[in-house]
C-alpha cells in the first residue's frame, strides 16, 4: 500500500515482518521494511531506491496502485540489494528509465544487478536534478556504510533522503515515527551492526546533514521522522567519543565456574555503582549486545578454556568487537582453565584492532576460590579509577 509523505511524494516501498536475520547476522527482533519513494515533479518523475528482490511484486503494484506508467529517474543513493535489488525490473517496465548515480555505485550496480551502463548517468557531489518544480541536491556520504553510499536532499520539500543512514529495522504500522523509543532502539541496532566501525567518517556525513534545513527524514528502512532532531541527536551521541560509566560482559560458561566469577563481578560493579551488562553468549541476541557496544567504557570477556584456547563463543564474540570497533576504553578478561591454555592471549590477539588499555586479566584454575573473588574485586577496583580518571564517574 501507498502512502503519501507529502504532496507527490509517496513512500511505495515494502514491510518485511516475516524477516529474522538480515545479512546472516543482524536478528531482526520488529521485522525491517524496504523503503522506496516515489516523487512526482511537474515534469518528471522520480524513484528514490527500490525494495529487496523479493519483495519487487510490492513495489510494481504501490506504482500500479498510484497509476504510474512513467519513471523518469530511479535514483540509486547504494548499491546494496535491500534497495538497488528490484532496479533492474523497474528498468525492463519502465524502458525510458535511468538510473541516477554516482560513478562508485555505477560500478557496483553493473557487478551486482549488471544493469547496464548505457541505463546509469552519474552524479557528482553537490549535483543537482530537476523534476520541474522539485530538486534533489546529492551528496556524498561515503562508508554509511560501504564507500559508495550517498544520499540527496529535496530542496522544496525540504526532505533528506538518507538510505541506510538513520534507518531502523522496524517493520510498523505507521508512516511516521509513532514510538520515539522503539525507532531509536532499532536504529542504534543497525548502527550497532553496520556503522560503527566507521563512527569518524559517519560523523563527518552527520555534519552535512546538520547543515540542512530538514522537515523530514526519510530512510529507506523503518518510519520516516517528522522530527528529525531525535535521530540526528542520538547520532550525534553514538558516533562521539563519549563513552558511558557501563561495563559489557559477554561471556560463556560449561560447568559453571565461569558463570560463577561473571556473576560476582557482575555484583562488584554493581556495588561500585558501575552499570553492567553480561551476555551468555550460548542465548545472547547478538544485536542486543552490539547495542550494548555503542556506549560502554569497558568490555570484560569472560571464557573458559576448550582444549588450549577460548571458547568458540568466547572467540566469535571477540571476533565480532573486533570486527565493530567500539569506542570503548578498556578490556579485560575473565577466563578459567583445567589444566593450561593461551586463552588470555589469544583472545588479546583477536581484539587487537581496538584502541583499548588492556587491564589485568583474572585467570581461575577450577573452581574459583577466595583469592580468586579477590582478583575480581581488584579488577572492578580499577575499572572505577579507570572511569573515575576519564570523567564518566
Ligand atoms: Fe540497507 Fe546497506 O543496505
């Protein structure tokens, strides 16, 4: 179903619910929609990104529905397939269709869709495109979040089409944002997931989009924001180098002792007053801990030790901070062992990409014992003068 955004704008895009996980990673715990938009000028008429390849059936009858036999222009801001993937159907029913561009995603249309090239005009940053009465302006917002992604603003209407960039996986029932809290949460899980790695260059793109006069946000996933100084605030927040007075714990346990010392540190930090979160990695909704990620000071993995090495838990999650860059400050490790193993070392080694202080690790051999609640009493000591030297206490 259609539905207007504002006069001769019309989101045509569609709502996935059925969808679990997105790129074989991200659960999808509210679904994920697909947005298109279609905008009417008083000469020609544009198609702002399309829909995933199986959801093409609901793209093709929103236009039918709103009797559209003509597309000038399908503008392509990324070439992803969430929303390049049904160009190529637009272009066999719409012949006189071309596709809008910038050189990178050319590229990657031609290698992924092989759209062909006599069918694409390219943009340059800055450029605009005439509809007659409504113009879109496009500007590069490279890695938001691969390098090719752009989004474009409509200067009558004052809308910025922003693609992946402040969307959220929200499949819901109304056009507009109706729950603030919702949006946010599920747009901070596919920043979590996508984005963060690249905070500095997405914080140069948030720049850009300050400098608009904006009524509407329109991402191609989730609602659209007729408020958009929520999501550009919470960017604002994530993409800074403020970290918060929280300490993530992903951990995994196989008879217990490491569920033991990841429940009295857990306490420790508590009682410090420091806010903790831990994940047993074995029921763990990754995007939970990812959005966990964005925002705390220090990472604490807790693991014990599988022949000579870290758990493959313990190592996938490691493998996956490693891989999402936080900005978190410091990381420590809470790993028990049978006999012998290099599982502090290897798990430093997996996260060494991070810009972290590395904090004394507590290695518990079986059961733990005093000394050893001791040695988390220690850590969480340090984790509050850590937090206390940078402020966030
Ligand atoms: Fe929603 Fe990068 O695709």
């Amino acid at each position: 179903m259609s539905r207007e955004l504002k006069n001769g704008i019309f989101f045509v895009g569609a709502l996935d619910r059925e969808r679990t996980l997105f790129d074989g990673l991200i659960p999808l715990p509210d679904g994920t929609s697909y947005n298109s938009y279609l905008v009417r000028g008083s000469e020609k008429i544009a198609l702002v990104d399309t829909v995933e390849p199986d959801k093409t059936a609901v793209l093709l009858g929103n236009l039918e529905e709103l009797g559209v036999d003509k597309i000038d222009y399908v503008i392509s801001h990324h070439a992803e397939q969430d929303h390049s993937g049904a160009i190529p159907e637009i272009l066999a029913r719409y012949p006189q269709a071309q596709v809008v561009t910038n050189p990178k995603c050319q590229k990657l249309l031609m290698s992924l869709l092989e759209i062909d090239e006599d069918r694409i005009v390219t943009v340059a940053d800055g450029d605009t495109l005439s509809l007659g009465d409504k113009t879109f302006r496009f500007f590069y917002t490279p890695w938001v979040h691969w390098p090719e992604t752009m989004c474009s603003y409509l200067e009558e209407d004052k809308i910025a089409f922003t693609c992946d960039f402040f969307g959220s996986h929200l499949a819901g029932d109304t056009l507009f944002v109706s729950n603030e809290q919702q949006v946010q949460n599920d747009a901070k899980r596919y920043f979590a997931q996508i984005m963060m790695p690249f905070r500095m260059q997405i914080r140069k793109n948030l720049e850009k989009i300050k400098a608009l006069e904006i009524d509407l946000i329109a991402p191609s996933h989730g609602p659209v924001y007729d408020k958009p100084q929520m999501i550009i605030d919470a960017y604002s927040d994530w993409v800074s180098d403020t970290v918060k007075n929280q300490v993530v714990v992903p951990y995994v346990s196989m008879h217990g002792s490491t569920q033991k010392l990841v429940d009295y540190f857990s306490q420790a930090l508590a009682q410090r007053s420091v806010a903790v979160q831990a994940f047993n990695l074995v029921e763990a909704d990754i995007g939970e801990l990812a959005i966990a990620l964005v925002d705390a000071a220090t990472v604490v993995i807790g693991s014990p030790t599988v022949l000579t090495g870290p758990h493959p838990a313990a190592a996938q999650a490691a493998f996956l901070i490693n891989l999402l860059r936080p900005k978190t400050k410091f990381l420590s490790i809470i790993c028990s062992y049978g006999w012998a193993g290099k599982t502090v070392e290897q798990l430093k080694e997996m996260t060494a990409r991070l810009q972290v202080e590395f904090l004394e690790p507590v290695l518990v051999l079986g059961r733990p014992k005093r000394q050893d609640l001791q040695a988390l009493d220690r850590l969480a000591d340090a984790i509050v003068q850590k937090h206390q030297n940078i402020g966030i206490i």
